[in-house]
C-alpha cells in the first residue's frame, strides 16, 4: 500500500477515533453524573413507581452497554492505527492478502479480507 493511501486510512481512522472518544466521554461523564445525584440524595435510586424503577435501571444498561461498545470500537481503531505504524495494516489477518479498499474504506478497522470475515462469521453460526 502505497503513503498516499495509508495517510488517507489514517486520517479516516483518526477522525473516527475522535468522534468515538467523544460519544464515549458524554456517556461516561452522563452516567457519573447520574451515580452522584443518586449518591448525595438529590436524586432516590428507589424509585417508587415499578415502571420508572425498570426505566432507570434500562436506560444505566443501555449507557454502560453502549459505552462498552465504544470502548471496543476505540480499541479496534488504535490496533489499525498500529498496523500502520508497523506497516501491515491492509493485510488480512487470516490468509495474508491484501484486503480490499472498498472493505477498508467502509470498515477502515477491519482485520479480515471479507472472503476470511465471511468463513469466519459462517463457522461462529455453526
């Protein structure tokens, strides 16, 4: 791969991280903000109506749940971003040919050619 196209991935991928970082960052600082309400008593965790108990403890799921996902997503990033700096980034992980600009360019992450992601997600079916 040529420095023009590996600058380009790069910038892509970093622009990604940055939004990623942020979302996650909003999430953690909204969920922080929450458990301190609830911890000096400006805002009961016990909540009196059953509804609004599920409610709460749906929407602390949903934050942690996505934040998890974000994390993930940051950590997938920094190890392309890696790839590059090593120079094997665009290389399938599975067979060692050159993964395809359309798949980078939509999954700038990716790891996998999708013939390999494809063999990969039909044997996690089975």
């Amino acid at each position: 791969m040529r420095a023009r196209e590996l600058k380009m991935y790069e910038k892509l991928l970093l622009e990604r991280r940055a939004a990623i970082f942020q979302e996650v960052e909003r999430m953690s600082s909204a969920a922080r903000q929450a458990t301190q309400r609830e911890a000096s008593g400006e805002l009961s965790s016990h909540t009196f109506h059953m509804a609004d108990r599920g409610t709460d403890q749906s929407e602390r799921e949903k934050v942690f749940m996505l934040s998890s996902k974000g994390k993930r997503y940051l950590f997938h990033i920094d190890e392309a971003l890696r790839r590059i700096k090593d120079k094997t980034y665009g290389k399938c992980h599975q067979c060692g040919k050159d993964i395809s600009p359309e798949r980078l360019k939509a999954v700038p992450h990716a790891r996998y050619c999708i013939e390999c992601k494809e063999a990969e997600e039909k044997a996690r079916q089975r």
